[in-house]
C-alpha cells in the first residue's frame, strides 16, 4: 500500500522547484495530486508528467494571493476531484534582500500577500470541510528565513516567520479535531526562486555575511521526502511542528 493511496492533495506553487518535487512524489505514492500556479503551461506540464507515469493528478491556474480566486478554485477542487485531505501551502517568492528602510511598498504588500496571505487564504478554505470530516492535514513551506533574521530582506523574513505562527496557531486549534498543521523550514534548494531577483546592496551583504557555514544546496526532491513524511500517517503524532531541511546550516 502507498502511503497516499488516493488522498486528494494540493500542492501551490506546484509546477516549479520544491512543488513540482512534491507534486511528482505525492503522486507516486497514490495521492490525487492538484496541481496550483500562475500559468496554464507549466501547470499542464506537471499535470502532463504525472499522468505519463501512470499516477493521478489535476490542474488549474490559481494566484493564491487572491481570496476570493483561492476560494473559486477550492470550489471547483471539491466538485470536480474531492474533499482536500492535504493542503501544501508552498507558493512563494523572495525580496530582493531589501532591508527595511529600503523596501519599496508595493514589493512588502506583494511578498506579504503571496507568502503569508495565499498561506492564510488556502488554509482558510480547506479547513472547514477537513473539519466537518475530522480529518486533514495543513503543510505550509516556511524557510530558515522564518526562523533566523537575515536569510532574506525585511519582507520575506517578516512573512515566513508568521507562516511558522500561523502553523503553529492552527495546530493548536484544532488539534482535538483530527487535523494536523506543521511547516517545513528549507535552507538552500535548488529552483528557480532567484532567477528575476535584483538584490540589494546591503541587504545581499548583510545576509551572505552568513553564508561561509552554508551546505551546499540541497535537491528539491530532498526537500519533498521530509514533505512526504509529514503529510504520511507516519507523522500522525507530529503537529505544530517546523521541520528544519537544511543541511545542519543553523546547527552552527
Ligand atoms: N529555494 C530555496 O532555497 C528555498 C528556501 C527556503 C524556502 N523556500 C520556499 O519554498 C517554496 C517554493 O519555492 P521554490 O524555491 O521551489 O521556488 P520556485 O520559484 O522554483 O517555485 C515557486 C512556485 O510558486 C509559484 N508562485 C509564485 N507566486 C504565486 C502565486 N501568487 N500563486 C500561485 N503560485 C505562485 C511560482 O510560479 C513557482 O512555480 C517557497 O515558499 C519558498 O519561499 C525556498
């Protein structure tokens, strides 16, 4: 038996880097994979490659920093595929390590509203069917970034954080009901999150100061293992819990 044997999961951000690693590996381990992200290609794609190995998976386009977009799309997930059992907040982008005194107000609003509120929104629309079922499981992607102050700029630093709160929030609340919430805290990977940045000056300077100690990069699919584990009944006593995937970067 799989570990996901038809669990219907949804994976944001799910058609590049650590999504798309997560996506391919939920699948191969039985789960309905939906697959969520800007742009109808590359969320095809994904959809594509899962399909061709024989495994399950569903598409469709959604920016997660819109409520009432995120709350359209869970509807149609619960007509046309099912109740959501797995909810994988990863969607994300970084800042450009721009400090406090330099960030542009239209970047802290977009960051905060991908990485913090698309987290909040998903969660928000999938919670209330995973508790009338008493059943489901939250994994939101956080960062080391979310646990330390200078992995990123002001922005990320101050969203990925709160996602470790909101996690920690949620499975609390409901740990009398049978759902699990924990975050995943990823050093280095390997993807395309830096590929548009524009760093800033002091705020790249500030954050590589640390990055003598740092291991090298891990795979995305390294990160999609520990993901695998913890939406598993492997981890049923797990909640509340940030899994640090970093190599030993903050062990120093
Ligand atoms: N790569 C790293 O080193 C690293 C380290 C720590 C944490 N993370 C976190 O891992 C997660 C995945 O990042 P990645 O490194 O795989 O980057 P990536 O850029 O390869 O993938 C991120 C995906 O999110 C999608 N996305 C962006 N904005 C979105 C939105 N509004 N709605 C829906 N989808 C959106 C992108 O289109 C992309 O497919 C992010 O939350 C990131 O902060 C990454």
């Amino acid at each position: 038996m799989r570990k996901l044997e038809n669990k219907v999961a949804v994976v944001t951000g799910g058609s590049s880097g650590i999504g798309r690693a997560i996506a391919m590996a939920f699948a191969r381990e039985g789960a309905i994979v939906v697959v969520l992200d800007l742009h109808h290609a590359s969320v095809s794609a994904v959809v594509e490659e899962i399909v061709s190995e024989g495994n399950n998976a569903w598409g469709q386009v959604c920016d997660v920093g819109h409520a009432q977009e995120v709350r359209e799309v869970m509807t149609r997930i619960f007509a046309e595929v099912g109740e959501i059992d797995i909810m994988v907040n990863n969607a994300g982008i970084m800042d450009d390590f721009m400090p406090a005194a330099d960030v542009d107000m239209q970047q802290w609003h977009h960051v905060l509203n991908v990485d913090l509120h698309g987290t909040f929104y998903c969660c928000h629309e999938t919670l209330p069917g995973m508790l009338e079922r008493e059943k489901g499981v939250i994994l939101n992607i956080s960062s080391v970034g979310g646990l330390q102050g200078a992995r990123a700029g002001a922005a990320y630093t101050a969203a990925k954080h709160a996602v470790v709160g909101l996690t920690k929030n949620i499975a609390f609340m409901y740990a009398n009901k049978g759902i699990r919430c924990n975050a995943i805290a990823p050093g280095g990977v390997k993807t395309n999150i830096g590929d548009h940045m524009h760093p800033n000056a002091l705020g790249y300077e500030r954050a590589v100061s640390g990055s003598a100690t740092m291991p090298p990069l891990a795979n995305p699919e390294e990160i999609a293992q520990a993901a695998l584990f913890l939406v598993s009944d492997d981890a049923s006593f797990v909640n509340g819990e940030v899994l640090v995937a970093d190599g030993g970067w903050t062990a120093y």
